[in-house]
C-alpha cells in the first residue's frame, strides 16, 4: 500500500475547517488475515450547504457497500480517485444523516504496518498520522474528533480497543470510547496474549485496572514497563494535577512496529523493545528508555488525547510538550544532572545534526510532501527545549499558571501552536509574539560572547545570527534565556545563576562590584538550544571542569577540552595533555556522582567531532578521526591505568541486579573504565567479565571492547547459543558487530550480517539495528571507497518497496553528506540519485532523497 503518487505539496496556510461534523462513528470489525472486513456508520451533519463529502481511504480498501442514511446513491455521486471517496452534494440530506460503508482489507498482506496489519499471529493497528484511512473510508484529521463504538469478532482469545469495555462473550467483544478523539488515536488488537496486571486508584478515587499485554512466556519480562506505568500516573497527579480517565489501561507489546510507540486513548500499543526487560536480556539504558517512554505515552493522555493537534504542522504541540514532561519525570525520578547532559548530548547528535544539514525545518513546519518525515529532533527535542526555554522565562509559578490554563481552557480541542502561546500570554502578561520565532525559523542560533573586565565590573557582551537553512535566509534576532553564574579565582561562586534574556542581534550586561575578576559560567543548564561560542583558552576550562558547581556547564566545560584536543589531533596536530590531567583528577573524586564521572570519561563520538569540525570550516576526514580517538582514549588509559583499574575494581555492584539510577551509575563509570583499559590490557578484562557477568549491561559492555579488537568471534558465538531465539537480544547481537567493527571491516561485516537467514530484514527493529548500526560505525559507513553508501542505498531500495516509512527514516544516515570531500561526496550523491532514480519509489522516500540532493 505504498503511496507512490506525487501529492501536491500540503501548506499550513491552506487549513480549512472541515465543513461537516461528525457525532458519533460505530465500527464492527470481522477480523480475519487476509480478508478483514470493516463495516463503519457515521453519523454526519452538513455544517455548509452544498459541500461534498469528500473522505480518506487507501487505493487498496476494497469498497463492498456504502449507504446514505440506508439508500445506496446513484452510482454517479459516487467518486473514488486516488487516496479519496467523494459523495457528492447532491447525493446527501441537508441535515444530519447516517453514512455507512463496508469495506474489505488484507492485514497480511501490509508490510507497511500503517493501518491494519498482522505482527507474527497478532493483529494490531497504527493509526498515527495517516494509517485510519487504510483501515476504512474517513476523514482522516486531527481535528475531526468523535465517540467510538467498536465491535471486534474474531475467535482470537484477547479482543482490545479504545475506552472501556462493553461486554465480551466468545469470539465477539465490545468497546466504547465516551472521549472523543481524532482517528489517529484509535486502535485495535486481537491474538493470543497473556496480561501482567495491576490496578491504580486515582486521587478522586477511580479505580483503574491496568495491563501489559505480552506474547505468552514474557509475563516476567514486563514487570518493570507496570510498575513504570504506576509511577507515571501518579506523577502526573502530583506535578500536572493530570488523572486518569478511563476504567482501564492496557498496553500491549508487538514485534513488529515502526517507532517506539502509540498513545491511542486507552490502548496504547509499543514496540516490544520499549516494554520487555529482564536483567540477563536489557541494559541499564534499556531500562531507563522503556520507564521514559511508557511515561511518554501516558501523559499524552492528557498533551496529545484531551487536547490534540488542529492539523499536523502542530505536531509538536502534543509531541514537544509530552517530550519536556517525560524529561521532568526523568529527572525526578533518577539524576537531574545526569538527565539534563544526557539530553543535551542527544539533542546536539540528533537536532543540531538535522538544523546545520538539508533537512533542516523548523519546529512548526509550515509545508510538508510527507507528514510521516516529520517526526524528527527537531519536531520532539526541539519542541521540548522551547518549553523549557518558556518555563524559564516566566518562571515555574508562571509555567504552572499557564499549564492549569492550558487544560482548563483547550480540553477536548484540537489547538494550535496560537493557542499555546496565548495561555502563557494570558496567564502571564508576557508578550511572545518574538518568543514565537522559535516555532516557525529552522536552524540553530549561534550565540557569540566576550567579555570585558574593568575597575571591578565584567561585561558580557553577546551577539547573535542564525545561519540560513532551506527556504528560510533572513533569521531575525529571537529571544535567547542565557543562564550565568560567575566563579572567584579560587573557585567559589561569586555571583549565583542570572538568567540574561538576548532579544538583540548585540546586546551588553554588567556585573559589577566584584573584587577580581571573575571566572565566568556560561550557558548554565543548557539554558537555550544554541551554540555558544567564546574564546576559552584549556586552562579556563579545565578550572571550569574543577569548580563549577552548575553540573551541565562543568561537564561541558570537559567536553570543550575533549574536543579541542580530538579536533587538533584529527588535523595532525598535538594536543591532549590537559585534558588527560584534567579527567584525571574529576575521576579521582570519589564523592562525585559515579554517572557524572562516566559522562564526563566517556569522549565525544567520532560523529560528533565530525560536525565540530565541519563548524570550524574544516573538511572531516573520518579516518583521521577515528585514529585520533583511538590514540586520545589510549593516551587516557596509559596515563591513568592505576586510577581506571581501581575505578574498574570497586565500581562493581554487589547483590542480585537493579536497573536503579544508583546501580547503573555505579555500572556506567565501570565500564567506561573498562572501555579505556580494553585499549591497552588486550581485552583481558573484557573477557573476563563477558564469561561472569549476569546482566546484559556489562556483557554488552565487554563485547564492544572485544570486538573493536578483533576478538569477539567466542563472545558473540556464546550469545548466539544463549540468545538465538529471543529478538531483542538478537537485534543487539546484530547491531553491535556493525557499529564496533574496526571500519575497514565494517561494510563487510554488514554484508555478512545481511546474508544470515535470521536477518529478517521486513521487522523494522532487525533493520534498523544492522544498518543503523552500520551507520553509527563513522568511519565504516564513510569509508573512501563508498561501499558503506552503496551497501545503505541497496538496503533502502529494497526496504522502500516493503515499508516506506523505515527507508525514508533510515535514509538520514546520509543527512550529512555534504560536508565531506569531494570524493565522498561523489559517491553519496551517486547512491542518493540511485535511491531516486527508482521506479515507484515512495512519497516518504522520495522527499527525504530529494530535499538531501536538492
Ligand atoms: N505519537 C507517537 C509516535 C508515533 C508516531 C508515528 C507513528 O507512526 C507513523 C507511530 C508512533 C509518540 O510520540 O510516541
Ligand atoms: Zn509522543
């Protein structure tokens, strides 16, 4: 069911008001795999005279009956073209009127799982944005929102949908959801599933029953998903004063899905990776994943269900709101600090990538080819950090204040980007309209600060410009929070933390009455999503990273130097020394937090000393690179091998295992010394743990580190005998060898990996984790002789014919290619024009390709 047709070009200027509304829609669904049929009423009132009914529905839906309030229309009012059904005015009453229509699909037959589809014997729904229209004729929208009846037959034991259920009896069950909703948040499952549960009283003291859904032999991999969700309702109660609404909560995990997964009302169904783990199988960031994102899905019950989006270019509406409260409950739950470095560290890796690259779009976009395209880093963490920006500037009270708005004002709506500006507006008193730059301008602003010192006061002194991105030249000057805190020579803080608000292209700010001058701390907290640039020489930073007492900006102090060294050595330069003294002595401190020690021992990936290079004008040579990190991190081992030992030795967590924060922390700063050690004892150590270690995230750990030395051929034969026939383990086990294989094997690697008869390519999760993994091997998959191009070109192509919306995501390993040299370059356009020189390539496909060779 691929789209292939050219789809004019959708522009957020075009929204209309659909001029119907629709009351109530009742479903009854025969489920069976290759010929499901789907019978729909809907039940319709003309809100302008004389419109058509014009509805959604796949080229594939197989019409069998449709009736106007019982008659069937003349034939002629009647008009299927392309992705769309139109009765015609002429055919339809004047006021409300009952439409119903029976339609046949094929969920065996749709790889594309959008819609209807089958998941090894489950059936399973997903709607969001577009996927209703393949399960029935619609108005598929988000602003079209209505009451769901839906009946489900099958002989399949567990029969699920929306709401609370009516009644069950043997091979037929009944659901109503009284909330009403857009299509994109309905969903359907039958198979034959086993459920861990549990219950969940609301403060007002409605009793929710809750489930995980789970293939029969998990039941003990998804204890942590339910006490993951438990712990989300009642955050939720406790910081948004958010309840739940229903009788019931059911989750259900499936094999096959193509993102993490779906908040449909009630019924929320995920990628089984996101909600099975047990100690032998999942890693400690497993872990901490699957609590995040159940928590995701939960609160958009409230930031996504209750108030949804009025079209898709409001996206981040639901998506950016729902992001910043998973990362609050993050924080609350485990390491504030930790969860704020982490953050920045994916938001610059995903977001910055995609801003400073052909991808580029704003927050809000305001045209889009292909809806699907459009859930990215910039849509999500971006909308996250304009939040957080927000709450900074009117402060939590303000933020509260508006929020308690925000529910009371837009429940049951669907809203724009508008209307939550104007809560903040309104609750507020503050003007956002330049604020507002932030939803509607691509790119990353790049924030310049120097500073002057005279008679006792410092001036800061800032300028801003953001670079031009595709179709947007002019960026005006936005509002820029820029939290600072100013450090005395020895190291105390002499000025606590002042949020300075740029909303100039150049603007000045004086401290004064100091006595000597000041240290200064910038950017504290990752404050806004820019790049701040000053001129810094090591030794500031490495006293930033000895005293500064804001833990984002001491870590980034670290970060600073890791780069400027990686960056000299990777130009052929010398340089490293002080930060090895420096990391030396932040790792000798024994009552820092050990997952601080880890992130600040951890160096930036080679991907990420790319793009700094690429910042500095510098042409990235990523084998230059990678020898200049291997070299880096050996340097690192040679020179404190006693210290990273001992670190290694005591760092070990006694007792049976915990995904706790304090465990993993122990955990993460234990391997990132093993990861440094591996480069000079031979791998001895890693061996030893990969024989004894009870949890996947030590094995994982000590596999990495085998493998980078060619070593890992008894490991991963070890696993395969253990693991062969669990997936999530599998999936691992493949996308380990791609990424850590040294890179001039790395292709070849793949090429074997991609060979196995257990490389089931069509499971999003298998695919993504061979070729992602290749693409995470930088030097590999830039190799200079362009096979990791062409083998990621081969791939895409055959995917694109399977499941559009994988290729298209999976297509931004080459997002980068343009700052590469010119024989690189050569063959990544070559392997883009392959990609689109194809017959029948996707829409998704093929506006990805072509807004990367335009
Ligand atoms: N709304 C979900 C993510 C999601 C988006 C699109 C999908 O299919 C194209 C599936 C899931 C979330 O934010 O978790
Ligand atoms: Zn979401």
């Amino acid at each position: 069911m691929s789209q292939t047709d050219p789809q004019p070009v959708q522009y957020l200027a075009d929204y209309r008001p659909w001029p119907f509304t629709l009351s109530e829609t009742r479903l009854d669904v025969t489920l069976a795999p290759r010929d499901t049929r789907v019978r729909a009423e809907l039940r319709l009132t003309p809100q302008q005279a004389g419109s058509d009914l014009v509805l959604d529905g796949g080229t594939e839906l197989r019409l069998i009956s449709l009736t106007v309030d019982g008659q069937q229309p003349d034939p002629s009012h009647v008009i299927r073209e392309g992705e769309r059904l139109t009765v015609v005015a002429a055919a339809l009453p004047q006021g409300p009127f009952t439409l119903a229509t029976e339609v046949g699909i094929d969920p065996a037959d749709n790889t594309a799982f959008e819609g209807l589809y089958l998941s090894n014997g489950i059936f399973c729904t997903q709607c969001e944005a577009e996927g209703f229209r393949h399960i029935t004729f619609y108005p598929d929208r988000p602003d079209v929102m209505t009451t769901f009846s839906v009946t489900i037959r099958s002989d399949l034991p567990v029969l699920l949908s929306n709401g609370n259920p009516v009644s069950k009896a043997p091979g037929v069950a009944e659901w109503h959801d009284p909330w009403p909703k857009p299509c994109y948040l309905f969903a359907l499952v039958a198979g034959d599933l086993v459920a861990v549960s549990d219950s969940f009283t609301t403060r007002s003291g409605r009793k929710v029953a809750l489930n995980v859904w789970v293939r029969p032999g998990d039941q003990h991999r998804a204890d942590f998903a339910m006490q993951s969700l438990i712990k989300s309702m009642k955050w939720d109660e406790d910081v948004y004063g958010r309840e739940y609404d229903l009788d019931v909560f059911n989750i259900v995990a499936v094999d096959d899905f193509n993102m993490g997964a779906m908040e449909n009302k009630g019924l929320n169904i995920f990628n089984s990776k996101l909600v099975l783990a047990s100690p032998e199988t999942a890693t400690d960031a497993d872990y901490e994943r699957i609590e995040s994102v159940i928590a995701h899905e939960y609160f958009h019950n409230w930031t996504g269900n209750r108030i949804t989006c009025r079209d898709w270019f409001q996206l981040c509406l639901k998506e950016g709101l729902t992001v910043f409260r998973d990362q609050q409950f993050t924080s609350d739950m485990r390491s504030a600090a930790v969860k704020r470095i982490e953050d920045v560290q994916a938001l610059r890796a995903r977001q910055f990538r995609e801003d400073q690259g052909p991808l580029a779009h704003p927050p809000r976009p305001d045209h889009y080819e292909e809806i699907n395209n459009f859930y990215t880093a910039t849509v999500y963490e971006k909308g996250a950090e304009v939040i957080g920006m927000l709450k900074r500037l009117v402060g939590n009270d303000g933020y509260a204040k508006a929020l308690d708005l925000y529910f009371d004002r837009h429940d049951g709506d669907a809203a724009t980007i508008e209307d939550w500006l104007k809560v903040f507006e309104d609750a507020t008193g503050r003007d956002l309209a330049q604020f507002k730059r932030w939803y509607t301008d691509a790119g990353t602003p790049v924030v310049e600060m120097s500073e002057d010192w005279q008679d006792g006061r410092l001036t800061l002194s800032f300028r801003q410009s953001t670079p031009p991105t595709p179709g947007q030249t002019e960026k005006p000057a936005r509002i820029i929070p820029i939290a600072v805190g100013l450090l005395g020579p020895n190291g105390d803080e002499v000025a606590g933390t002042r949020v300075l608000e740029l909303s100039e292209d150049s603007q000045s700010f004086d401290f004064d009455g100091l006595s000597a001058r000041p240290v200064v701390s910038a950017l504290r907290g990752f404050s806004a999503p820019i790049i701040l640039r000053r001129d810094l020489d090591d030794a500031t930073r490495a006293f930033l990273l000895a005293h500064d007492t804001d833990p984002f900006a001491r870590w980034e102090a670290g970060r600073e130097l890791a780069l400027s060294a990686l960056t000299t050595l990777a130009t052929g330069g010398e340089a490293g020394s002080s930060y090895i003294a420096s990391i030396g002595a932040l790792i000798a401190e024994d009552q820092t937090d050990p997952a601080f020690r880890a992130l600040s021992l951890n160096l930036p990936g080679e991907e990420e000393i790319a793009t700094r290079l690429a910042y500095l004008g510098q042409t990235p040579d990523p084998d230059a690179i990678h020898t200049a990190r291997t070299d880096l991190a050996r340097r690192i081992a040679s020179a404190h091998e006693p210290l990273l030992s001992r670190i290694y030795d005591e760092m070990t967590v006694p007792g049976a295992y915990s995904p706790d924060a304090v465990s993993a922390a122990r955990r993460a700063l234990r391997i990132a010394a093993l990861g440094l050690l591996g480069r000079i004892d031979g791998g001895e150590r890693a061996e030893v743990l990969f024989g004894v270690a009870g949890n996947m995230t030590e094995r994982m750990a000590a596999l990495a580190v085998l493998l980078r030395l060619g070593h890992g051929a008894p490991a991963l034969a070890a696993l395969l005998d253990e693991f062969g026939d669990n997936r999530l383990v599998m999936d691992k086990w493949f996308s380990i060898q791609a990424m850590a294989a040294p890179p001039q094997d790395a292709v070849a690697v793949a090429s074997a990996l991609a060979e196995r008869n257990d490389f089931d390519w069509k499971n999003p999760n298998r695919f993504r984790a061979l070729l992602g993994g290749l693409a995470a091997n930088h030097a590999g998959f830039h190799s200079v002789d362009g096979s990791g191009y062409a083998f990621t070109a081969d791939w895409l192509i055959r995917m694109d014919a399977v499941n559009p919306q994988i290729a298209a995501r999976m297509s931004t390993a080459f997002e980068t290619w343009p700052r590469y040299d010119e024989m690189r370059r050569a063959h990544a356009r070559a392997a883009l024009e392959r990609i689109a020189s194809v017959k029948g390539l996707s829409r998704n496909t093929r506006e990805m390709v072509s807004r990367m060779i335009a």
